[in-house]
C-alpha cells in the first residue's frame, strides 16, 4: 500500500506569469536608476556636473577606473 502512494504522479505548480502592466512600472524605474548610476559614474564631474563641488567625484572615483571610464 505505501509502494501505491509512491508510485501516483503528483501535478507539480506552474508559475502564473507576471502581466505586463504590472512588470512596466518595475522596469521603468529600473531602467532610471540604471541611467542615474550610469551618469553619476560616468559623466559627473567637470562641465557636466548638475551637483557642485568634488564630493560625487571622490565617491565614485574607484567605480570609474574599474568601469573604464577616464576621470583625470
């Protein structure tokens, strides 16, 4: 009898999939805080600075010589 209840095929669950109107404001906001660390990273300093002083500069300095980007 415990063979039997071994042996019954069991209906594994599959996920429902997400709709896209619920994943569109994810990605969305995603993708903005990809291009705000893209900018801040890469494109922060000098004549395109949005913020004064050198203090994102210094914070992301590592972050750009390890990304590539030229700072100095």
């Amino acid at each position: 009898m415990a063979d039997a209840a071994l042996s019954t095929p069991t209906a594994t669950p599959t996920p429902a999939p997400i709709p896209l109107r619920h994943l569109l404001p994810w990605a969305v906001f995603g993708l903005l805080l990809a291009a705000l660390a893209i900018y801040f990273v890469g494109a922060e300093q000098g004549a395109t600075s949005l913020i004064g002083g050198h203090w994102v500069h210094e914070f992301t300095h590592d972050g750009r010589h390890l990304l590539g980007f030229p700072c100095h």
